[in-house]
C-alpha cells in the first residue's frame, strides 16, 4: 500500500470520526445536570440581536458544546489519568487521590479574608449578642488528619491563633483532636453524621449542655453518595455511603425555612443532585428546627455553613429549638427582623474553607 493511499485512509478515517461526533452531538437530548459533578449543564444558547453584537453568544455556545460533548466524562476522566498516572503530576485542577479518597489542595492561608470573616463574625455579636453564652469553633478541612503526606495542606494553627487573636468575648471549643480522617467522605469535602458523636460530646462539655442525656439513634443509609471532589477529578473511586441518625424525636421535630415559608422535616429527600442535602433542606439562609418534645426550653442560634446542616440534628437533644443561619446567603444587618435575639446560646461553627473566602455577609 503506497504511502498516499494510506494518507487518504487516514485523512478519511478522521473525517468520518468528526462528523460522527458531530451528527451524535446534534442528534443525543441534552443533558440537563452533570450527575458526576453535581451541577446544572450549559443549555442551548439563545440567539439574539444583542448576543450577537457584544460577543456573549460565541462564549455561550464554547460552554454549551463543552457541557454536552459526547462523552464528555470518559474525556474527564482520561485526563484525569493522564495528568496523575501517566504525566505523575501532584494534582489535576488542585485535586488529587490518596489512600481511596480525594482531596483539595486548598492549602493557602488568606489572612486578609479570615480577618474580614472574624471582623463580621465581631459585627453580629456587637449587634445581637451582647451578654449571652456565645462560642465558635474552627471545623478542620480533612486535609489536616493527612500524615506523612507531601502535599501541602493549610496551616489550621495558623487560622485558630488568627481567630483567637480577633474575636471578642467568645469562647473557643477545639474540636480538632475529636476528629480524624475516616470521619470525612471520601469523595467530598464533608464530614459523616453517623460520626459525630465525639464532636457533640465536645460542643456539650464546652457549652456546658446535659452531656448525661444520651440518645439512641436508628441508623439508615440513603444509598450511594458521589461527593463534589468525585465528578471534578474524574478518577475512579468507589463511592460513599450516606447514612441519616434519627428517632422518634428527630422526626417529630418541625423546620421553618424562611426563604419559601415553609414547614418540613429534618430530613427530607429532595430533587437535589446532592444528596447531602438531605440534612436539614441543604443550603438554606434562614431555617428554625422546633422540637416539640425537648425537656429544655433552651434555645440554640448556629451561625454555620453546609457542615452544620448534619451536626444541627444531633444538638436537638439539648434544645427546644435550633435556628441555623447561614451568612453566606442573609446579610447580617437583617437578622432582628427574622430573630428575636433574647439569652439563646450561640454556635458561631464554620469550616477553614469557608473562613478563609471573604464570603460572609
């Protein structure tokens, strides 16, 4: 076979391969949510006037077809193998895979944004919280339990002595020693509910709670659980578990979500892609828990992020009611018109990620 009938092959060969890609792309439905990665996917751009004169459709269109590619998760995850496994790089896009689990190179201390985060944590407590119990914690993003590793990790010290060093009449509760890796999913960045009995045993002591009244709980598994860090590396990595730890008081408990003005109940199954939004309705600004069983008529005020959502339920022992407020989605300046700050104990409880982004409000 000459050497131009075998140009001819292949320039042939590559063509039809193009235009196969191109016909199946044209004729498969769109997609409407990336399961892997846990987010909508680009539609069909609209086609206008406008669009067109100020450049946007040329930028819709590059994410629309980079969202629905065929096979778009088997080119992920080829990457993904080439850059760790082939190229024996560190990382892909920041994550890497150690010991079954995936991890986030989140390793940079922003000492600038975690003041701003302590300087608007001050702010509420100047404005609501003035002489009541109040506290905060400092979660630990799983990276820190990592030994022996040469991956850079964050300086948790580092951010507890800023913290320290910048809140006002707040007491301190290190939950850190009441954690270790396997406490964490290993396809995402959280921790597992069905783990947390040693950090609520730490917030109780430290919050000077019943530490006595202890509860049984019925342990039920929700089914498989892809983290976010799962569908960004691409990797194959089997999947978590996701279990809920409930009871008879757990479920007669009643939530109030401000920003629809609905009831619910603690656990509730939704159209969500992320099944960790299970605990307490996800991310919500504004949510009350009523138990109408507790022996308390404590009150408790969780200033949290998405970590708190699975901690809240396992605190209802000790509270009559719970409200979680998320800064990140209610600006500060409006919460007396949603909450009656009267002697409640106070949670401030965030994660070393989110403390280290200026995102509160």
């Amino acid at each position: 076979m000459s050497n131009r009938v075998k140009d001819a092959i292949v320039t042939l060969s590559f063509i039809s391969i193009l235009v196969i890609v191109f016909l199946i792309n044209i004729i498969k439905e769109d997609k409407l949510i990336s399961e892997s990665e846990r987010r909508k996917l680009a539609s069909f751009p609209e086609i206008t006037k406008s669009t067109i004169t100020n450049g946007d459709l040329s930028q819709k269109f590059e994410s629309y077809f980079a969202d629905q590619f065929v096979g778009r998760d088997s080119f992920r995850s080829l990457k993904s193998f080439i850059s760790l496994n082939v190229l024996k790089n560190k990382d892909n896009n920041e994550l890497f895979e150690k010991y079954g689990s995936i991890y986030k190179m989140d390793y940079k201390i922003n000492e600038k944004a975690l003041q701003k985060s302590a300087d608007k944590i001050n702010e509420v407590y100047n404005k609501y919280l003035k002489g009541m119990n109040v506290y905060y914690s400092v979660i630990p993003d799983k990276n820190y339990y990592l030994e022996n590793d040469d991956h850079l990790k964050m300086d948790y010290d580092k951010v507890v002595e800023i913290m320290e060093n910048s809140l006002e009449d707040m007491k301190y509760i290190d939950i850190s020693d009441s954690l270790d890796l396997d406490d964490y999913y290993k396809t995402d960045l959280h921790w597992k509910q069905e783990n947390l009995s040693n950090v609520v045993n730490t917030l109780e002591n430290k919050m000077n709670l019943n530490e006595s009244k202890t509860q049984d709980y019925e342990l039920k598994n929700i089914g498989e659980f892809y983290g976010v860090y799962f569908g960004q590396l691409g990797v194959n990595v089997e999947p978590d578990e996701i279990y809920t730890l409930t009871n008879s008081e757990i479920e007669n408990c009643v939530t109030f979500n401000f920003e629809n003005n609905k009831k619910g109940k603690v656990y509730e199954e939704s159209n969500s892609s992320d099944k960790y939004d299970i605990y307490l309705s996800g991310p919500v600004a504004l949510l009350k828990v009523e138990n109408p069983n507790s022996e308390s008529d404590k009150e408790l005020l969780l200033f949290r992020d998405s970590f708190g959502s699975s901690l809240a339920p396992l605190l209802l022992k000790d509270y009559k009611t719970i409200t979680l407020i998320d800064l990140r989605y209610v600006s500060s300046k409006i919460l007396d018109y949603y909450i009656k700050f009267e002697n409640q104990d106070v949670l401030f409880l965030y994660s070393t990620l989110v403390l280290n982004q200026n995102i509160l409000r």
